[in-house]
C-alpha cells in the first residue's frame, strides 16, 4: 500500500493537482485498492486532524500580521531600522534584515514579511542606486526569517504534531534566527563595498531617539509575547490573541490608521488564508496516518541505518534530503509529510526533539526562497515585476550564507537549547 500511496501523490503532484487534493485523492486510492481501512476513517482523520487548540494560534498570528500591515506599522519599523544600520555600506539592505528581524517578531510568516515589507522596501532601495534583482534578492532572502524567530506557524504545527513544547521551540529559534540575520548582513556588505553601493549618514543621537519613540509601541509587541511565554503568564496560543489585542488596539486607537469599516476585510483575507493552511493540514491527515500505519518512518530509519549509524552522518543526509524537497514543495506540506518519518529515526539516535524542530523549520524556510518552487520567489517577482528566473539566479548567493547558518546550528546544538534550558527548564 505504501507503494500506491507514494506513486499516486506523485502522479497527481506532477499533473499539477493542487498538493492538498493529491495528498487526499492519494490516500483514497491507497485505501481503495490495497488497504483493509475503512473510508470513513478519511473524513474522520480529516476533522481530527485539525482539532488541536495548538492550531488555534495559527488564525490569531495571520490576522496579528494583517493588522501590522494594514496599519501602516510596517512602515515605521523600516524608518528605525535605517536610522540604525542605513550607515553601513549598503544601508538600505541592512536596514531591510533588520526590518524582517522586527516584523518577524510580528508575524511568523515569510509571506507576509515579503507582502508586508517588500514593496515599501523595494521602493526605496532602487530609489537609492540599488539594482533591482540586488534588491528583490535581499527582501526574498530577509523574508525567510519570519518563520524562523518566533512567533512561527511551522514550529506551531511541528510541536502540535510532535507533541512538544510551542514555547521552548520559540525560544529556541531565536539564536538561529539571528544567527542567520548576521550571516545576511555581511555577505550584504561584500557585495555592496563590490558594487560600490550606497550608504546614508549615520543618524545624530537626537534622530535616533525620535525615530525609537516612532517605533516604541511595535517594539514593545514581541517583548510581552516571550516574556509572557517564558514567564509563563500565558500560553504560545493565547500571545497570539495577545497579539491580535495589541494590533488592533495601536492601529485603531493610537495610531488611527485603521478604521472600523476596514476590519470586515481583514478578517475574510485571514479566514481564507487560514482556511487554505487548515485544508492543506486536513488533507495531509489521512496520508500521513497510512505513512504511520505502513510503519514509513521504520522503513526508512532501517534505510538510513543501513547506510550508516553515524548520527552526524544522519543529520547531514536529513538536511540534504528537506533541502531538496522544500525547494520543490510548499513548506507546510513538507513539514507535515515528514514529521511522522523524521522525527521517530531522530529520537532513536537520541537528537533533542526541540533542536530536531528547528533544524526541520530552518531546512524548510530557506526552501521557501529556493528555486525553482520557492513561494517567496514568486510573490516577490510580481511585486517587483521582475521574471521569475532573473529573481531565482539573484537569490543564489543569499542560499550560501542561509545554509551554512543551518549546518552551524546542526552541529552545535547548544545554539537551540541554550535559551529553552535558562528560561524554561
């Protein structure tokens, strides 16, 4: 049965069948054909699936980020982040990593740090001297920090499926995430000192703290969400409501950027995205239940081990083998298809399933700005008008830096045990 299950997803998957329905429409036919499995254990593991107050965060951070955007708050997170490092050769670059450090702390998605941020920043960047596939490369490669410091929708999901601890892995990924962020930073330098690109003024102290008392009421967001996590005054799922509260409270009634009449669309653009992220859940539910029953993750542990029963040897061949499929293949998906498989052969050989989590989530979000299917590409080459595969050679250079940040944080766990061990342990 494992065999149908396989070749029918990848049939349908190559004949351009949305993922969600190949994955459902696979299971079926597995279960039809060779499987002694009722099939109304489909729409059971369907609902099932999907009924976990984890997921329950998942609406409340993508309505948190519609509202940034929407009330113009991303605006003066770039402004603060170019008085800060705008000095630096390449300044508007550096101030677009900061930005996405920033927003990301926000939002927990690389779509919308891209959709948030890209057009604002773009603007400026190319209003600068800079080139337009150096600029679109920098916000796509920035973009890939969203999910990696938290607030982020993969770790929700991986500890929901995985049955560990949200907070931990929050805390655990920001090293990561910052780790990665500095890695950006100076292969940004490199080729702007190269290419002779421009730098502002360094800001006057007066500047500086006009510009932070600008940005002081955004800031003070991710402060309360991970002190409050790690203080354990809520859960990961309520400071996403805590989230949504704040937005909605500084963009209403401090700011004044929303009104009352424009909610009723930000809440339907959160409903059908969120419904879209559910659905795709859902409908790997039931491929992933055959995977568990067909003892997948046994088989290719038995594979694995077959080769060798080296750990580090292991992890580096886990690492090339999310690298390739979440540059074909939407990350959730990903995500979802192989925690079942991944994460029994990572607990036999004794990988700290909190490092195991961050190590899928970094894999899978430098997918995102991966050719040939990396999402963020693709939102970024219709927001700069830029062909798709001038984009996917510009990218190329920002991968290095991204995967040898992975290959550090692989290798040395610490760097993602370290912050969950102090705060939570």
């Amino acid at each position: 049965m494992l065999i149908i299950l396989i070749i029918s997803f990848l049939l349908l998957a190559l004949l351009r069948v949305p993922i969600a329905f190949a994955l459902g429409i696979g299971a079926t036919v597995a279960i039809l054909l060779f499987g002694d499995i009722p099939l109304a254990s489909i729409p059971h593991k369907m609902v099932n699936g999907i009924d976990s107050y984890v997921f329950l965060a998942i609406p409340l951070f993508l309505l948190a980020g519609r509202l940034m955007n929407a009330g113009g708050i991303t605006d003066r997170i770039f402004h603060f982040a170019r008085i800060l490092v705008g000095h630096i050769r390449g300044g508007l670059a550096h101030a677009n990593v900061v930005a996405s450090i920033i927003f990301a702390w926000m939002s927990g998605s690389a779509v919308a740090a891209v959709g948030g941020l890209g057009e604002i920043e773009l603007k400026a960047m190319k209003k600068n001297g800079f080139d337009a596939p150096f600029s679109a490369s920098v916000i796509t490669a920035s973009s890939v920090l969203g999910p990696i410091i938290p607030p982020s929708i993969p770790l929700i999901i991986y500890a929901a499926m995985s049955e560990n601890s949200v907070g931990k892995l929050f805390l655990a990924s920001v090293i990561p995430g910052i780790l990665m962020a500095l890695a950006l930073m100076i292969l940004i330098f490199i080729l702007s000192t190269k290419k002779n690109y421009p730098k502002d003024e360094r800001a006057s102290l007066k500047t500086m703290v006009l510009s932070f008392k600008e940005a002081l009421i955004p800031l003070i967001m991710p402060v309360i969400m991970l002190g409050g996590i790690a203080g354990g005054f809520f859960t990961p799922t309520e400071a996403a409501a805590v989230a949504v509260l704040y937005a909605l409270v500084i963009s209403l009634f401090v700011y004044k950027t929303i009104k009352w009449k424009d909610l009723p669309e930000i809440f339907v653009e959160t409903m059908v995205t969120t419904a879209i992220v559910t659905f795709i859940i859902s409908a790997t539910s039931p491929f992933s239940l055959l995977l568990t029953i067909e003892d997948a993750g046994l088989k290719i542990s038995s594979l694995v081990t077959g080769l060798t029963e080296n750990k580090y040897l292991i992890l580096f061949l886990i690492n090339i083998l999310l690298l390739v499929f979440g540059a074909l293949m939407e990350a959730g998906v990903v995500l979802i298809l192989f925690i079942p498989i991944l994460y029994p052969l990572a607990m036999n050989y004794g990988i700290d399933p909190i490092h195991f989590g961050v190590i899928m989530i970094v894999n899978l979000m430098i997918g995102v700005a991966t050719p040939p299917m990396g999402v963020c590409l693709f939102v970024m080459s219709h927001i700069s008008g830029l062909k798709v595969e001038v984009l996917m050679r510009s990218i190329l250079p920002f991968l290095i830096p991204m995967i040898m940040i992975l290959f550090l944080i692989t290798y040395w766990p610490a760097l993602t045990t370290f912050l969950p061990g102090i705060l939570m342990d």
